[in-house]
C-alpha cells in the first residue's frame, strides 16, 4: 500500500513538472479535426485465406496511415471473402458504357454500410494497352453533396490484387476519393496553388502515373482533409480535435 502512494504521488509531481498548466489558450494553437476512416476489404473470387494477400492489405494500410500521416487516419475494419469474381478492366469499360451492371449484381449483397469499402479484382493487360489495370474509383462529379444520400454507392474503391505489391494504387485511389486529380488534367495555376511546380514534383506525385511516386504535397493532404470533413463524414468512425500550431 505504502508503495502504491509513493509511485502515485511520484507520477503527480512528474506529470506537474511535464505539463505547465494555466499557459492560456494563446498558447494552444489552431483547432484542427482529424477524420478517422473506417476502411473495409472485400477479397472477390477467393474463399481460402491467402496469407500473402492478407499480409500485403496490411501493409498497404500501414503505408496509407504513412501517407496521410496528421491529416486522415484509417482504420481497417473487417476483411471478406467472396468466391463472386470478375475482371476489374471488363469492371472499367461497364462504367465507362453508364453502366454498373457487372459489379452490382457482385457487391450488393455484401458491402456494407459506414466504411470505405475496397474491392480486390484479378486484372489483365487489355489489347492496345502496355499495362493492366490497377484500380478505379467511381465519383459523382460535381454532385459530392449526395454521397451520403446514396451511400453505399459511392464508397467503393476497385482495386487489382496485383495493386496491392507497390502499396502505391490505394494511396492513388484514396486520393481521387477525397477529390484529388491527375495532374495532367488540371491547369498550370491549379497544380501551382498545390504546390506540383515542375516535371520532377509531378512525377513524384501519389496522383502521377509511373514507378516514381513517393508522396503528396501539404496541400494535396490539407484539401483531402477538408473534402473529407465536408462529404465523407458518414464514413467516419470519429472525429479527433487537436491543436496544433498555426
Ligand atoms: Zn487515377
């Protein structure tokens, strides 16, 4: 009993020594919310584990905590398998018709609801094409306002299992799903203002194509963040409040 007083009063006085209080608010800074995400994993075509596959959904999600580091968290929530298969590129070209009849019928009955929902498809090199497709992610342009009416429509994110190898595609997807673009779809003055200012920026850049790519800028990660706060907060597991200096 004695002991437990000493250690309790040497941690009071260590905490008081740590944290000064009555500093005022002057001194604590910006108030600044950090999104947490909550992000599912859906293995279609498969029905035994792979161990090799759900090492690598790991660590793609280790990486994208990396990257988004201070800005958005995700936290991996429930992994599925589905034997229901199809070819992510046949996926692609149905979309690009208007159409959502090949995917539909396949996640309907097992997506759910509140979390960004990631589905991994084998892929192949379509002809005319010098490599396959890695993933997309379909969007609502100019109509971001009904996400969370149409939810779980739009939280999808299409992924090949060979995307998974680099850990770059969910990275790259995850920011077309806060509202990034390529940058080569984007004017000069646009890409300036998010700090992409010449050949060897862009093709560091996560939204660049190419073996390259290494990281976003401050400004990609502030808009994604605010994009997040304005029409994802039906996916969010919470909201974190800091402080954090101007
Ligand atoms: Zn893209």
């Amino acid at each position: 009993m004695r002991n437990w007083i000493v250690i309790t009063a040497i941690a009071f006085f260590s905490l008081s020594w740590t944290y000064p209080v009555n500093k005022g608010y002057a001194d604590l800074g910006v108030l600044k919310e950090l999104p947490v995400m909550r992000v599912n994993v859906y293995m279609m075509g498969r029905e035994v584990v792979d161990e090799e596959i759900t090492k690598k959904i790991y660590e793609n999600i280790v990486y994208l905590n990396e990257t988004f580091q201070g800005e958005i968290t995700f936290i991996f929530d429930e992994l599925f398998m589905d034997p229901n298969h199809a070819y992510l590129p046949d996926i692609y070209q149905s979309f690009r018709a208007d159409r959502q009849d090949i995917v539909d019928p396949l996640v309907n009955q097992i997506e759910k609801k509140g979390a960004i929902n990631v589905f991994l498809f084998d892929t192949y090199c379509e002809e005319g094409q010098n490599a396959a497709l890695m993933g997309f992610t379909p969007l609502l342009r100019d109509r971001q306002a009904a996400y969370a009416r149409v939810t779980p429509k739009y939280d999808r994110i299409l992924m090949a299992y060979e995307g998974l190898e680099e850990n770059k595609t969910l990275v790259h997807e995850m920011g077309h799903f806060f509202g990034l673009q390529h940058p080569w779809e984007m004017s000069q003055i646009a890409r300036y203002r998010l700090g992409i200012r010449n050949h060897t920026e862009e093709a560091h850049n996560h939204m660049s194509y190419g073996n390259e790519v290494e990281k976003f800028t401050a400004q990609q990660l502030a808009d994604m963040r605010s994009y997040a706060l304005k029409y994802r907060t039906y996916l969010m597991e919470k909201v974190i409040r800091v402080y954090a200096r101007a």
